[in-house]
C-alpha cells in the first residue's frame, strides 16, 4: 500500500491560433489556468511534505518498553549488616531440587542492607519493577528503594519510589508511581535492599529484579 500518492489533476488543453482569443478571464483564459496550475503546485507540496515526515521518523530510538533482569549482587551499605555473597544456583543432591541464584540474611543479626547500582541510558523513564524472593519463618520487612542521588555537591539523596515485600515470578510487577525520568549526567542511581525486624535466623532469600523502562 502506498504512502505518499500524487494525481495530478491539471491538464492542459492546447490554445489554436486564429482560434482561440488570448484573454485573463473565462473558462479558457490565463486566470483559470495559472490557478489550477498554482493548485497542482500544492498537491505536490502537500506530497513532498508527507514524504519528509516519513524520513524524518526513519531511525527514531524505538518506543517499545524494554525489561532487564538485574542480578543480585549487592554491595555493603555504610555499617549496616550485609546481605550474604552472592550463591550460584545449583542443584542439591540427593534431592536432587534446584537452588536458584540469591543472597540471604545471614545468621544473627535481625537486618540486611545492600545496594545494587543501576546503569540505565540517559532520559528513560522508569515503568515497573518486580523484587524477586522469600520470606521464610520470622519474616521481617522487605523494602527496595530507587535512590537518585546528585554527582555534585551537596550530593543531596532523593529516594524516588519503594516497594515492600517480594513478587513470585508470576505475580504482576508493581508499577512505579510518577514513571520517573533519569538524567544520568547530573545524577547516580541505585536500589537499596533491606530487610529489617526479622528474626536471628536466615529467613529471607533476594533473587533480583526485573525492571521495565521507557525509551
């Protein structure tokens, strides 16, 4: 199917000589003529300016969201107590059942902080995010916060959403309230995971996340 078309509508009926008399007005006079010509000269104007649209859009960044999966490997959070190293899925035998990749709360202390740093294009604008996990017996509180925090002084921290709990790999990501838009060149940003009021024991298991965002 075509998408720019051009029919021309303008045809030109030769004058005779010693017939036809030179004249502005009339149904075969200069006026007439001269107008439907000026009109085609639109039609083709109105055409090429379609055409320039179109090569105008070719090579525009796409508009579909994209979704990436963020492995948790957390880095320590000021004196807070740390999430465990990272542990690799594996399969335990004999039973032979799958442990995926995560970190735990380790043994003891009743917190886990950790900060996963996001390196996202310039100018997206953040959708949705799903914090992937378990709660085991003692539970506690599960939050995930996205961080903006400016490259120049004073540094100032902006926490720009949080999301409490975790989401199994069929429940709908939670959407991001405001859709925020990053500038990367004026600042940094990052997910802080924590996980406070929980038993001593190791009772909660971060998988990672998946995050969409908007071109």
């Amino acid at each position: 199917m075509a998408i720019v078309s051009y029919t021309p509508g303008f045809q030109h009926e030769d004058w005779v000589d010693n017939v036809d008399r030179v004249q502005a007005g009339g149904p075969n006079g200069f006026n007439i003529r001269f107008n439907a010509i000026e009109g085609e000269f639109q039609k083709i104007g109105q055409s090429v300016q379609t055409i320039d649209t179109a090569l105008g859009s070719l090579g525009q960044p796409a508009q579909a969201s994209v979704t990436i999966g963020l492995t948790p490997i957390l880095f320590p959070f000021a004196d807070r107590p740390q999430w465990t190293a990272i542990s690799w899925g594996n399969k335990v035998l004999p039973q032979g059942f799958i442990v995926p990749t995560h970190v735990e709360k380790p043994f003891g202390p009743t917190e886990a902080w950790g900060i996963l740093p996001l390196h996202l294009p310039h100018g997206v604008r953040l959708l949705q995010l799903r914090v992937l996990g378990e709660l085991f017996l003692g539970g506690g509180t599960m939050k995930t916060s996205l961080i903006q925090e400016a490259r120049t002084d004073p540094f100032t921290l902006t926490t720009l959403f949080t999301i409490t709990g975790f989401e199994g790999g069929a429940t709908p990501p939670t959407p991001i309230s405001g859709t925020p838009r990053l500038d990367v060149l004026t600042n940094i940003y990052y997910l802080q995971v924590s996980l406070t009021e929980a038993g001593q024991g190791g009772n909660a298991r971060f998988r990672g996340c998946l995050l969409t965002y908007q071109p």
